[in-house]
C-alpha cells in the first residue's frame, strides 16, 4: 500500500472549519483514501473515504486533488472531542489489503 | 456503523501467565479480523490477519507462537498472549471487515489494555 505524509500536528478554534491536509503521491488507481481517527486510549473510529470524487458525511468532508496525489479532511465545526490523532490511509480493496497506520496528524481544538 | 467490541478492556497478570483476548463484531460477520498493537506515543502495528476458518497470517516480527490468534466463527476472534512478559505490555486492539452491515470497511474494537507485572 502507498504511504502517505501528514504535519504532525496542527490546532484550531473550538467552532471553526479544521482542515488536514494528506499527502500521497505514489497512490495507484485502485487505492482509496481512508481517515480514522483515535482519540485518546480508544480505538480508531472510521470517518470518511474516498476514490476520487468528494466525499462528505455527517461527520466530516473530504476532498482530493484531480491527480489524487493529496486529500484534505474537513471537519465543517470543530468542537473540543474533536481533539484527537487523525490518520490518513490509503488501501486497496480485496481480502488482502490491509489498514497500515502512520503517525497521524494531532488535532487539537481549543476553546 | 459497525460495532465491534473487546474483552476485556483491561487485564493485569502476571509474568509468565497467559492472556486471552475476546474480539466480537455484533451487526455483521466479519470474514477478516484484525490484530494491532499500540505502544504509548505510538501508532497502530498491524501483527496479524486471520480469515474465518483459516490459520492468521502474522506481519514480520511477530512470534506466531506466542501470540496464538483464532477465528472460529464470523463473529469472534480472539488473541491469546501466551507466557507474558513485561514486555508485551501494550494496548492491543481489534479490527473487523466484512458482511453485509460492514461491507469493505474496516471498524476497530475500544482495545484491551494489558499490563503484566
């Protein structure tokens, strides 16, 4: 699976737009891109993914560049349990592809 | 989503004892699980994949035979962490992909904290 690079860290205010940015330039055409995030001695929570078009839920919104070589998550309203590592992934579909975790970006709204 | 759940949630033992670690997906059949690994200040290490019914396959590194992996049904798996030491201290947690509630994504269990003494 392609690697992917994110700043390790980045905060916003308590009800403004956060967004994290994703780097990865060597995805392949059937990789997608995935966001997690971990909050605090828990397990991972699915938020978004995506192939190529905009994607958005209640959670958050995604957006990838045309050539699919960057992605930015978009949390419209950040609140304070927002605060949290939030990991950019990409992953091929098919029984044997895997969720490989990097080091994540650390979101951490403030009041 | 798709729930997934781990028991427990948190085990201290003794060195030299084993643990056995429960993995249950409650919507949806899971015809793959996963096991991870977490150090504190570090991110998730996959150790190893299992498909219902068939042995786990382990990511380099990882002692097949001290961390026994079962996946006898489509609802349940579990990590077995034999002789335990202090270093196997870690939160490890669960992962579980398919059926029709969880299609091709992945959801993750709220881990299981192991401390051993």
């Amino acid at each position: 699976d392609a690697k992917t690079t994110q700043p390790p860290s980045m905060d916003c205010a308590e009800g403004r737009a956060a967004n994290l940015p994703c780097n990865h330039s060597t995805i392949s055409g059937n990789e997608y891109v995935y966001w997690y995030r971990q909050i605090h001695s828990q397990g991972p929570q699915y938020i978004i993914h995506g192939l190529k078009n905009n994607e958005t839920n209640e959670m958050a919104s995604l957006i990838i560049t045309e050539d699919r070589k960057s992605s930015t998550l978009i949390l419209p309203h950040a609140t304070l349990r927002d605060t949290a590592v939030y990991y950019c992934i990409v992953r091929s579909t098919g029984a044997n592809s895997k969720l490989t975790f990097g080091k994540g970006i650390t979101l951490s709204v403030r009041p | 989503g798709a729930v997934v759940s781990q028991h427990p949630s948190r085990v201290i033992c003794k060195s030299g004892t084993s643990v056995k670690i429960e993995c249950r997906s409650l919507d949806f059949q899971a015809t793959t699980m996963f096991w991870y690994r977490q150090f504190p200040k570090q991110s998730l290490m996959l150790m190893a994949t299992s498909n219902e019914g068939s042995k786990a396959t382990y990511e380099q590194g990882v002692e097949k035979d001290k961390f026994l992996i079962n996946h006898a049904s489509l609802t349940l798996s579990t990590l077995t962490v034999t002789s335990a030491h202090p270093e196997d201290s870690s939160f490890y947690i669960c992962s579980a992909r398919g059926g029709l509630a969880g299609g091709d994504e992945q959801f993750f269990g709220p881990g299981t904290r192991l401390t051993v003494l």
